[in-house]
C-alpha cells in the first residue's frame, strides 16, 4: 500500500488533477457514480499534499461534475420520458425518479446546489432538472455553486485528516489516513444533510 500510494504521489499534478476530471465525470453520471468513488477520489488527491493540489483540486472537480452533470442534464431535457421508462430507468427505480422530481418542485435550484452532498440524488437530480425542463443558465449556475461548496468541503476535510496522519506513527501512511478520517469526517456532514433535506423536503 505504501508503495502505490507513493507512486500515486509522484505523479504530474496536472496528470492527477486530469484524472480526478474524468472520475468526477463519471461519478456525475447516473448508475455509473454509485460504483465511482468520487469521494474517495478528492482525498486521495488531498492526500498527495503538494502545495498547489487545494486549488487543483477544487477546480478539477468542479470541471468534472459540471461536464457530467450538462451531460445527463441535456439527456434528461431531450430524453426524460424515454429514460424513464427504459430498461435504465427501471435500473435507476421509479420511486428515485418521482422522489428527484419532488425534490425538485419543491427546493428548486437551492435543491441543484445541496445535490452533491446526497449520494445517489446528486447524479440523478440533473438528469430530473433536464426533464423538468429548468432553464440550463440556473441549473449550471446552482451546479457550479455546489460542486465548488462540496470540493471545498472535502479539501478542508483531508487537509485536517492529513494534518492528525502527521501526528501519528512514520509507518502509517498519510494518503490512507487522509481518506479514512475523510470519509469518517464527511460522513457525519453527509448525514446531516439528508436529515435537512428530508426535513426541507418531506423526501427520504
């Protein structure tokens, strides 16, 4: 583990902020972000612990969410209803796509803005914003505002768990550490946000 971990560390940043992009991508898209651990992903970025990789990494997942993110939100404004009743959209579930689509009547954009701190919603709510036929200016205009909050949230999160990796032992590995007390950390935030959703939206 400590091996690959360094090897992962010695990369370009440009290089690893290209594929935290494309990971960020992938985990925008529905069906596909339930087995892309994008998470996982900006705290490993994090725990390389260059100086620079903060800034790389915020703006690296904002790219990326925001081209997987326009496109789902274009093939639900072009394909929403034929989604729905695919064979995809029987993987995805009716009960997930009634639930984005109330979500959404009721919160609006704010609800675009909350969708990255909700596993699962915040790949198919841009796909229900398509097919509710949102304008694009403030789909993308709430998408950027959350992507950035969210990025920024996990940044500050593996940089404090990077922080408590140097304070143990030499052998524990600091890029481990990062994701782990990341997770642990993001994982109380994540909670509280979907109790503030539920209670926003009367949605679970």
């Amino acid at each position: 583990m400590a091996d690959w971990t360094a090897q992962v560390g010695e990369l370009p940043t440009t290089l690893l902020m290209g594929v935290l992009g494309v990971v960020m991508l992938f985990d925008a898209v529905p069906l596909l972000g339930v087995l892309v651990p994008g998470d996982v992903a900006v705290l490993a970025a994090v725990g390389v612990g260059r100086p620079a990789t903060g800034a790389a990494t915020v703006a690296a997942v904002v790219a990326g969410c925001l081209a997987g993110w326009s496109l789902s939100f274009l093939a639900g404004r072009r394909y929403g209803d034929r989604l729905r009743h695919s064979r995809v959209g029987g993987w995805i579930g009716e009960p997930r796509w009634a639930a984005a689509e109330a979500i959404l009547r009721r919160g609006g954009g704010r609800m675009v803005l909350v969708a990255p701190f909700l596993p699962v919603f915040n790949a198919l709510l841009p796909l229900a914003a398509g097919g509710l036929r949102m304008s694009y200016g403030r789909f993308l205009a709430c998408a950027t505002a959350g992507a950035a909050a969210w990025s920024g949230l996990y940044v500050l999160l593996g940089t404090l768990s990077r922080s408590l990796a140097g304070l143990l032992p030499g052998s524990a590995s600091p890029m481990v550490v990062t994701m782990a007390v990341g997770l642990l950390l993001a994982g109380v935030v994540l909670l509280g946000a979907r109790r503030r959703l539920r209670a926003l939206t009367g949605v679970s």
